[in-house]
C-alpha cells in the first residue's frame, strides 16, 4: 500500500523478513564496496569469501537459531580443523564470522564463543533494511553490516593460488549472469516477433 506524505514518511509500508540471500547480498557489499576486497559467495561451501589481499575472510549467514546452532553442528569437523590453526589444500580461511540479522546478536555471540574464540559475528541491520524498502532513498546494502566482535586470525598463511581460484569464481559467476540475461532478452525478442 502506497502511503504519500512528506519525506519522513515511508513511501510504502512493507514489512518483510529479510532472506538469507538479503544479508548475503550485504555482506558483499560491505567487502567489496565498504572495504575494495575481492569476494564471492557460494565457494567451497562457503557462503561468502572474502579476499582483502593478505587474508581470506568466510563468512556464514544466518538467519534463523535453528540454523545457526543445528546447521553448524553438522560441520564440526570443519570447526575442529579451523580450531587447529593451520591452513589446509581446501580453502581455509584465516578469519571466520558469523552475520546475522540483529535479533539474533546474542545468539550468535555466544555461539561462536562457544564453537571458537577466535570467530568473529556481524550483524545485519534489519530496521535499516525496512527503512532501505519502504523509503525512496539509497541506502546501500553493505551499510547494513556491522562488526559486533572481530574475528581473530586462525593462521597466518596467506595463499596466492586460493586468490586466483576466488577471482576465477567470481568472474564465472558474472559471465553466467550475463548469459541468463542474455538468454531471457533472446527469449523476449523471439515471443514479441
């Protein structure tokens, strides 16, 4: 529903619960816009990586409690290995965090202590999402993003070959982009003739 009024008032009134894909598109934003590093999601099981250059940087969304503790139980061998210190052939990062919308801060605070001390946790500005919806105004995605605890490093390597296996990621995921573009705009010229 359109509500009109002065520029205080939101132009529409939607309520909506931000999607794991939402915080994923902030965080990348945050990185690459907020911080010029090279990342991409959905890369060795990762939901987003990061590259700033002397550092990998992973980071897990999350959106629901069930998921944050029951999801990452499934991966305690992950933790244990990261727990160790030491980078390994797959991508190993050597910073770690949670994101989260802001309900569950505390949450993810105490769960990433509890999994390990090292983790760091952001959070995911949901009211500063609504107002990016409901106001006509450029609220970029990635100022949603806040650092509640610094994730500490888990290792010190840093590996050129994981860089180029990132950039490489990252370019194919544009070229598929591109392509489904491309296709739906062939598949649109051929229905209008």
């Amino acid at each position: 529903m359109i509500i009109r009024g002065n520029h205080n008032k939101p132009k529409y009134n939607i309520k909506y619960v931000p999607k794991s894909k939402d915080l994923k598109v902030a965080v990348l934003s945050h990185f690459r816009f907020g911080r010029q590093c090279i990342c991409i999601d959905e890369f060795n099981g990762a939901d987003v990586i990061v590259d700033t250059g002397t550092e990998i940087i992973e980071v897990e969304i999350k959106v629901t409690k069930s998921d944050l503790v029951g999801g990452e139980k499934f991966k305690a061998l992950k933790h244990k290995l990261y727990a160790l210190g030491r980078a390994y052939a797959r991508c190993h990062p050597n910073r770690y965090l949670f994101c989260v919308p802001t309900h569950l801060l505390e949450d993810a605070l105490d769960w990433a202590e509890e999994l390990n001390l090292k983790y760091g946790v952001m959070s995911f500005d949901t009211s500063g999402f609504e107002r990016r919806l409901n106001f006509d105004r450029s609220l970029r995605a990635g100022d949603l993003i806040r650092t509640a605890r610094r994730a500490k490093k888990l290792h010190e390597e840093y590996s050129m070959k994981q860089r180029w296996k990132i950039a490489k990621r990252a370019t194919s995921k544009v070229i598929t982009l591109l392509e489904k573009n491309q296709t739906s705009r062939f598949k649109q010229i051929k229905e209008a003739l």
